[in-house]
C-alpha cells in the first residue's frame, strides 16, 4: 500500500494543476483568444500558417475585433498577391514560383488549336457526289468542296494550318484554306492556305501543311472565319479526316 503512495500523490497533484489552468491553454491553436471551441477555429489557424494574419499583437487574434479597410487591404494583397512581383502565399508550391503579373495575366503567348472533324465540314454546291463515312467527308467521284466556321478567340493569332487527307487510289488531291469574310459586307479573302497534297503517291493518308499564313490576327468583330478543303480530280474515293488550325495568344490567365 505505501508504495502505491507516490503514484496516487503524483496522479492527484498533476489532476488539481490541470484544473486551475484555463481551457484555452491546454487548446492547441495560434492565439491565445482563440480556442478550439471557436467555431472559426480551422478558418483562423488556416490564415496564420500561411502568414496572412500575423494577429492583433501579444499573441492575440482579437476575433471580436472590426477590421480597418486598410487591414483589409493588407489581408488581401498576401492572399492574393496583388502588388507587382509578390507571390501569393496561400497554395504557393502550385504556381511553380510565378509573381503577381504572371499568376493574374499572363505575358508568355499559349498555344491553341481549332479543330474540325471531317464529318463537321459541309458540303458546297451540289455538282458532287459525296457521302459520309465515320469521320470523313468523302467523295467518290469529280471535285468538290467541304467547309466548316471556326471560333478562335479574339486577338488570337493564326501561325499554321493542318489538314488530313485520305485517298483510296493515286489521282486524288486536295488543299485547305482559311478564309475571313467582312461581317458588314460579306466579301471573303485568303487568310491561310496548305500547300497542294497533289496527286498522292500511294493510296492513303497524307497530312498537308501550311504554305501562306496572311493577314493572321483575329478580329471577331469585323470578320468570321471558316475553313475550307477542294479535293480535286477523285477516280475514287477521296476524303477529309480533320483540319487544325493553330493560333497563339497572349493575356490568357496561366494553367
């Protein structure tokens, strides 16, 4: 029984210090006016680990407290990074390091593409015959040729064409074209064309590229774009698989 004691007179002492402490010390958190009953507890410890906060100063948040529109200011301005070269220190790791200036616009041109699958491209005129097959838009004898609108945003900046052409014999040929039309006047020109396929040199797919790029800055407000693909001098089937149009362009947040 005695050397129970000392155990019992320890467990007892540790028991009575316990119960004079205030809760909010034993609470695990960053200010001592917030404890982990609060119920903005996760919210406030979230700001303070990633330096948004510093507090209210003697360790103290002041939850209770109003905030002054510059303190608002300042609050902003680290979760955001809004001044010229400062990085954001909330999710920092994820931007790889980017100031301000890139993380809101970026300067560094992105590339895109406007794709049209052969069986999105419309046949013109009616002195073909033409059918359609999967993905393509084939013809099975004569010229002809298929067209689709294109949406390319504003500003973009044309800098290749890429068409794909199959054939079932070696006669056929085809090129592709983009082309702009004045929306107050409805008059077209050439903005981007693919060299000839010319007659190909065994049946199958043959992928053309640009040749002349002209006039490449898009304006959405004055022109509408399409492409369009002639297949000349079919013996046999002759088809569109797909046309690419590449573009650049710049002030697009970063990814």
């Amino acid at each position: 029984m005695s050397s129970r004691r000392p155990r019992l007179l320890a467990i007892l002492t540790l028991t009575i210090t316990l119960a004079a402490l205030p809760l909010g010390v034993l609470a695990s958190h960053d200010f001592a006016d917030v404890p982990d009953s609060n119920i903005y507890h996760a919210d406030i410890s979230a700001l303070a680990a990633s330096g948004v906060t510093t507090g209210c100063g003697g360790g103290n948040f002041c939850p209770s407290a109003f905030v002054t529109r510059e303190q608002m200011a300042a609050f902003m301005n680290r979760l955001g990074a809004l001044a010229p070269s400062k990085v954001p220190v909330v999710n920092a790791a994820e931007l790889d390091g980017l100031d301000s200036s890139q993380f809101a616009r970026s300067d560094m041109p992105v590339t895109g593409h406007a794709n049209c699958l052969g069986s999105d491209m419309a046949p013109i005129g009616d002195a073909m015959v033409w059918s359609t097959l999967e993905a393509e838009r084939k013809m099975d004898a004569g010229s002809g040729q298929f067209t689709c609108n294109l949406s390319i945003p504003d500003g973009s900046t044309v800098t290749a064409l890429h068409a794909t052409i199959k054939d079932s014999v070696d006669t056929g040929s085809g090129s592709c074209f983009v082309l702009r039309y004045a929306l107050a006047t409805g008059v077209g020109s050439l903005m981007a064309s693919t060299l000839s396929s010319g007659d190909l040199a065994t049946p199958g797919i043959t992928v053309i590229t640009d040749d002349v790029i002209d006039d490449a800055v898009i304006d959405n407000a004055t022109y509408g774009y399409t492409v369009r693909c002639l297949l000349n001098a079919a013996a046999a089937s002759l088809a569109v698989m797909a046309t690419s149009v590449e573009y650049t362009i710049s002030g697009l947040p970063v990814d």
